[in-house]
C-alpha cells in the first residue's frame, strides 16, 4: 500500500483524501434522460501491473489482500465530478 508514486508508505484505513485522476480525452454524447455511471477502481491490470496491496516488492509479491475504496458524499465530505459541457 502506498500513498503515491512519490511518497510511498502505508495508509489509514478510512482515511479521507482528494483523489484527482487522470482521464483521457474522450467524447460522449448524453441526451436527455441518460444517466452515467462511474466505476471507482484500485487496478487497470493488465494494463498497468499488478497492485497486491500489501507493501510486498511488486516484482515477489505472493501475498494478496482486496483493496476496498471508499467515496465520501455528505456535507462534512462532499464528492463531486466535473464533467466539461461542449455546446452543440
């Protein structure tokens, strides 16, 4: 488990955070009505390599332990997503 790529280390369970991923460009028409959904995820395997969440060497790991996410929504600790409007 780490905190980033540059400041590796365990984290506290249930400790809150901003999280500001990355996403690539994309383009999606939503008409009226439609609803999205957004998928909240630890790994992108294969992708990118494996994360066994233990602080095991990624290249030796055999142990595996499930990452849970957690998302914050109420006033203390509200959640958003920003999604650009391009008029048509």
């Amino acid at each position: 488990m780490s905190t980033s790529w540059t400041r590796p280390g365990a984290r506290r369970p249930l400790a809150a955070r901003v999280a500001a991923p990355r996403v690539w460009s994309t383009s999606i028409v939503f008409r009226a009505g439609h609803r999205i959904r957004l998928q909240i995820t630890s790994s992108n395997f294969p992708r990118w390599d494996r994360n066994l969440n233990t602080g095991e060497p990624e290249e030796s790991a055999t142990t595996a332990r499930v990452a849970h996410q957690q998302i914050f929504h109420d006033p203390a600790r509200p959640s958003r997503i920003i999604l650009p409007v391009v008029p048509g």
